[in-house]
C-alpha cells in the first residue's frame, strides 16, 4: 500500500501563499472567486481589486446584466467594509442606472442609506464627486472652498479604453479654475479653455451635471477623446487635496 507523503517544509510556503494578493484572473467567474477569497480573509482591498477585474470582464460581455449586478455588488459590500460609504454610494448607482433590482441590490440600497451621511454631503458644495468612465474606473471632481468664500473646481477627467489593467486609461486630463455663480449654476473661469469654450456646472440635490462646449480646441486640457461633461456623484465632503 502506498502511502502520501507530505513535505512539512513545504507548509510555511503553502501557509503563506494563502494570504498572498490574488493573482490576476481572466474570466468574470474566477474573479468572483478570487474576491471572495480574499474578502473572506479579511483582506478588503484586494478583494476590491479582484471585483474590479470581474466588472471589466463582465461589462465585455453581451447579455452581461447578472453578471454586472453580481461585481458591483461585490464592489458595494467591499467599499463598506474599507469605510468608503460614498464609494459604495457610487457603485451602487450604476447598478440603480441600469435598472438593477436583484435581491443583493434591494439589501444593499438599505446598507448603503445607513452608511451614507447625507446631511454632511449636503452641507456645501465643497467636496469630491466622480463620474463613471467604464472599466471600473473614475473620473473624479474635487471643489474646494478658498479664503475668500469662492469655490475653486479641479476636474481629473479620463478615457479608460480597453487596456486599462495592462497600460492604465487610454487618456486623461486636468482643468483647473474658480467657479462663478451663486445658488445651482456655476460657470468655470479656467486659463485652459480658449475664447468660445465653456464649462458650466448644475448643482442639484447632492450630485453635479456638467455641461461644456465639444470642440478639438476646447478639450486641449487632456488627450484624445477627453471629456469633463457628465452626471458626477458626491461620494466626500472632503476634496482631495490637489497639487498645484
């Protein structure tokens, strides 16, 4: 009778690889796997990372709503369990956009209403705000309140592309300037943007729609294809702090 032989060297090895980062997975069901694993051992932000790739892979997929309401989920419950109420606010507003209404969604629109400070949100328009770019990343909008009582606005816009794992986003940008105005609507006073440009902003509730001028010569603040217009979600009252 044969029998198994155990290389007890081998077990520290073993043991360690079990708490090791995850390895990067090519399908959207061994991502979910590699999630899970981590977030079951407690470690969040490699969970998160995982349940990143699971949203790329499942946002190329055709017919791909189950799967893309299971890895924003995932990223809703991780980004709690991180203490970032506001980024689970986020990614649960993709799944509420594209009419999502699974059973961990509805669990998860009551967590995330408990987590969220609204009131805080609410207070001033000072704060940071992301919009969407696909692939699981961001652009992101922080406004700051100066000495002075003005607010100043710092868009960090990027276009993810396809190769966002392997290069980073296809483009990115920056627009910096003082907004004018006073109650919902705001305009940027940039040195980036050319006579005939603009970009105007629309505070409503907690969240910032933003319009501008689409012309080649009004979006030389960034590379091809760049943009700040679009729907941006509070998810701080804190802006990040920006380098000048």
């Amino acid at each position: 009778m044969t029998r198994p032989v155990i290389c007890l060297a081998l077990l520290p090895l073993l043991a360690g690889l079990a708490h090791a980062a995850p390895q990067a997975c090519d399908s959207v069901s061994l991502c979910n796997a590699a999630g899970t694993a981590a977030y079951q051992a407690g470690r969040y932000t490699d969970a998160a990372e995982a349940f990143e790739r699971q949203l790329r892979r499942a946002e190329q997929e055709q017919d791909s709503s189950a799967a893309r309401e299971l890895a924003l989920n995932n990223l809703v419950v991780t980004s709690l369990r991180l203490g970032q109420p506001g980024q689970a606010r986020a990614w649960l507003s993709l799944a509420l956009a594209d009419g999502m209404q699974g059973a961990a969604t509805r669990n998860n629109l009551r967590s995330v209403a408990a987590a969220v400070d609204y009131p805080k949100l609410a207070a001033s328009l000072e704060g940071r705000y992301l919009r969407y770019a696909g692939a699981a990343v961001w652009s992101s909008l922080d406004i700051t309140r100066e000495a002075d009582g003005s607010y100043r606005a710092n868009f960090s816009p990027l276009r993810a592309g396809g190769k966002v794992e392997e290069y980073g986003p296809a483009a990115i940008g920056n627009l910096q300037g003082v907004l004018q105005g006073d109650k919902a609507y705001f305009q940027l006073t940039a040195a980036e943007l050319p006579t005939g440009c603009s970009v105007a902003l629309l505070h409503e509730g907690l969240d910032i729609q933003v319009l501008e001028v689409i012309d080649p010569n009004c979006q030389a603040y960034g590379g091809f294809g760049i943009s700040v217009a679009g729907g941006y979600l509070k998810v701080s009252a804190e802006p990040q702090p920006q380098m000048r």
